[in-house]
C-alpha cells in the first residue's frame, strides 16, 4: 500500500508540473511548441528508378533476357586483293601467284564474328547493330533456352549503325521487348545492359545514363546515350534497358581503353529506323540544301550576332528546299523546327530524322534581326548520285594573300562551274592568314558581302583595308563553300 501511495504522489506532482508549465505559458502569451534540441533524422532521398523493393536487378533481368539474342555470322570475303580471311601464304605470294598455278584464287577462310541482339516483335524482329551483320552469308541465332534459328537482314542503315533481323522467316513467336521512350530517360536512371560479351550468351551489367546526346565522331546522326554499365566486346547489338523492363537503348560502342564508357543507339531513333526498313525496305530521310558551319566568335562579330549560337549557312543548293524557301548564304540558323541549333551536328540530325514534305519553321539571324521562315523538307537525294555536304570550319584569314585570276582553263582544271572570283596562289609565311589555315587554291568569292569576279574587284575592295579593320569572306574550297572572319593586321 505504502509504495502503491508514493506512485500515486508521484504522478500527481508531475501532472501538477506539466499544468504548472502550460499554464504560465499561456499566461505570457507564448503559443509556440518547444522545439526540441535534436531534429528527428529525415528519410533519405532515393532515386525514383532505383529497385526498391528487393535492392535487386533481378526481376529486370529475368524480364528482358528472354528477348537477347546472341548472334554468330560467318562472312567470305570475295577473292579481290586486300579480302579478309587470306592465310599468311597468299599474304606472302599474292593472288597473281595462285591465278598463274592453280587458275584461280582460293575460297576464303570463314570469318566468324559474335554480336547480340533483341527481339522487339513476336513474329521475330530483332533489332542488331549494322556492322554486327555486314558483309554476313550466314547468320544463326541462339536465344536463351539455347534453341538456334536461322536469321536474314531485312535491311541496314549504317549511319546510325542499326540492322533490322527477321528470325524463321518470321514463321515462329518468340518473346520480345518493348521499346521505350529514350526521351524521359535523364543522366543518373539506373539502367542494365545485357548481351554476350566474348561469347558469354546472357551477360547482364548494371550502370546508369551518364549522359545523353553525345557525339563521338561516328557520323552525321550521332546521337548517343552513355553509360557506365559495362559494355563489352559481343554486347553490340544487345539491348539497354531501363527499370520498367524496356529497351532505351542498342548497345553500340565503346571507348578504346575507356574503362565505364559505353554508347547506346537510342530507342527513339532505333523506332524510326526500324519501322522504315520494315515498311519500306529502306530509309528516308529529310533534307534542306545548305552547306554549314560553326559560328565563331569572329565570325558572330561579323555577322552582328547576339552570341555565337547557332550555325552559319555558308552555301545553298539551287532548286533545294532551303532555297525555295528564301534561305541565304550568310543567315545564321538559330532554331529548326521548334529545336534550337547550336551546333552543326544539332541541324543534321534535325533535319535528316525529319519527316520528307514536314512544313518546319525556321528561325534566322539575318540584317541584325531574326526572322522566321517555312520551310518544306525534301527527301536527301541518294548519295550515290549527289555527294553529300559537309560542314565547313571558319578559318580567319588576312591579307597576306598573292591572288590570281580564274582563267577558263584552270577552271577547267579545278572543276569550277565559272571564272567568277579569285584564287589563292600564295600566302605569306608569318601572316596571319598562314597562321589561320588560308590554303593555296582557296578561291574568294565575296568580301564583306560584296561579289568579287575579278582580280579589279578584289583589289577595290582591299585597297582601303587599314589595320585593324574587320573583314568578313567567302572562300570556296573545293565543293565547299565557307566564310571566314578576320582582323586586318599590320605587316612589317
């Protein structure tokens, strides 16, 4: 009874405390709560794709590797000098050797090659890399359970290095992936890569999107997702693929002694392909006309330009759909169809993933204002009937320049369609034209936007130069046309 008394007490003091505090609180006018010396700790942020539940990539994994395919092929090469698969005897005796003693050259040793490869259809397309299956005469396919089906390319674009594959002719179902939408990835989505490195059929690594839209110098259409999932030789072709089970990426290519650097097609442009070679057989792509290049510092100042985003049109085609639209040499391209450009890169690719007969706005630096135009794409001629343009770089020139006239015959010679301008016969070691890359037979066409078709123009328009004014020329460099900007400078 005694202890039972003194708890009662107490807890009859400590009730009396608490009311006693609340009390002169309230007295005082204080309403706010004690804040308590040590904040409670807060829930860790953890990335929205990360495999919560488990801590694990294996429900992923077991989803999409039913859908890799490891892919063997087997090319002869054709028995003209420099073919693959010669032996270490023919290197050292030639072919003429074997034409003159046995009438013929021999059959080429078999090159085998690995790759990988996914099914994104039931009826058996796969998707693979280009170079996977170049050149191939057979082609065999093992999918997981280990079953071997015989595969055919239904066509190839090796510019974006993507080949479409029909399994069976197409005769059976196979389980298949989903393409995703590269698009909503973002740098750090965790991502897998499965494929068959060195012949390792179902391999799985595990990374993230390092970054997105990288060009690595493979072509006109680079457009590239990096990751540090672990990509190796026999992955090509293989699937990346994102936490919701879906193919983001064709596993292409690596970094020569780069250890965590892969690249990924991504899916958007494998869709576009993909569904072009299988409706059409073949791949179309959009075209607008122009020669481009970078837009300098120089070259901005020239021009009056706000900065040095967006790209110089330094040619048009005739009868091209830029000029059709009222393009010009000298605008600066600042935004094609709703995407803005700011290198050249970023307009190739625009405009050669664009839909032929697709009505783009254009927007355009040009007489210090900005400018919209609407341009309707045409279809890219086929390159074997119109070589394809390149991009030119600026190269600031000066006058330490000996120029010549255009004679018929050399035009001739030079493959020019006219006599109109002047040639560069020499530069001057030490000027500043030599520093900048100035070539012999550089041909000027303008300066400072005036028209120079003879050696009488080009000497109007250079005769008043005084050091340190501003120069702006149009030079035509083989098939190319490109502008330079420059500093005239004094010369000793």
């Amino acid at each position: 009874m005694m202890q039972l008394k003194r708890t009662y007490f107490v807890a009859a003091l400590a009730l009396m405390l608490v009311a006693g505090v609340t009390l002169g609180a309230l007295a005082s006018g204080r309403t706010d709560r004690a804040v308590p010396a040590v904040a409670a700790p807060m829930a860790p942020v953890i990335p929205v794709q990360m495999p919560l539940n488990t801590g694990s990539f294996a429900g992923v994994a077991e989803a999409i590797k039913p859908a890799v395919i490891n892919i063997n092929t087997v090319s002869r090469s054709g028995g003209g000098p420099g073919a693959g698969g010669r032996t270490p005897f023919e290197e050292f005796f030639g072919d003429e050797f074997f034409r003159r003693f046995f009438g013929d050259t021999p059959e080429r040793i078999p090159q085998r090659s690995l790759g990988s490869g996914v099914i994104v259809d039931p009826s058996g397309i796969a998707l693979t890399n280009a170079h996977v299956v170049d050149k191939a005469t057979e082609i065999e396919v093992i999918t997981l359970d280990g079953s071997k089906h015989k595969a055919k390319v239904v066509g190839a674009d090796k510019k974006t290095d993507l080949a479409v594959l029909k399994l069976d002719d197409g005769k059976a179902q196979f389980k298949f992936a989903r393409l995703g939408d590269s698009d909503r990835m973002q740098v750090g989505d965790w991502v897998i890569a499965v494929g068959s490195p060195f012949g390792l059929q179902s391999t799985v690594t595990a990374g993230i999107v390092s970054a997105k839209a990288r060009n690595i110098g493979q072509g006109p259409f680079d457009d590239f997702i990096q990751t540090d999932a672990a990509i190796n030789p026999g992955n090509s072709g293989g699937p990346l693929v994102n936490m919701q089970g879906e193919v983001i990426g064709i596993n292409t290519a690596i970094v020569a002694g780069g250890s965590g650097i892969g690249f990924a097609i991504p899916s958007n442009m494998a869709k576009k392909i993909y569904t072009e070679i299988a409706s059409k057989g073949r791949v179309t792509r959009g075209w607008l006309g122009v020669s481009i290049q970078p837009l300098t510092q120089e070259l901005a100042r020239s021009f009056n330009a706000k900065d040095t985003k967006g790209v110089l049109i330094s040619d048009v085609v005739p009868e091209s759909p830029a000029a059709k639209a009222g393009l010009k040499p000298g605008d600066i391209l600042l935004e094609f169809d709703g995407k803005k450009v700011e290198a050249p890169a970023d307009l190739q690719r625009t405009v050669g993933l664009a839909q032929p007969g697709h009505d783009a706005k254009t927007k355009v630096w040009r007489d210090q204002a900005e400018k919209t135009i609407d341009v309707k794409i045409g279809e890219a001629p086929d390159e074997r009937e119109v070589q394809q343009q390149r991009p030119g770089r600026a190269t600031p020139s000066t006058l330490g320049l000996e120029v010549r006239p255009i004679t018929p015959d050399l035009a001739r010679q030079l493959n020019l369609k006219s006599t109109d301008g002047v040639i560069v016969a020499r530069v001057d070691e030490g000027s500043a034209a030599g520093e900048a890359g100035v070539q012999r037979g550089d041909v000027i066409r303008e300066i400072n936007r005036q028209k120079v078709k003879s050696i009488a123009d080009y000497e109007r328009l250079t005769k008043d130069v005084k050091d340190g004014d501003r120069l702006t020329v149009l030079l035509q460099r083989g098939q190319m046309s490109l502008y330079v900007a420059f500093t005239a400078t004094a010369r000793g």
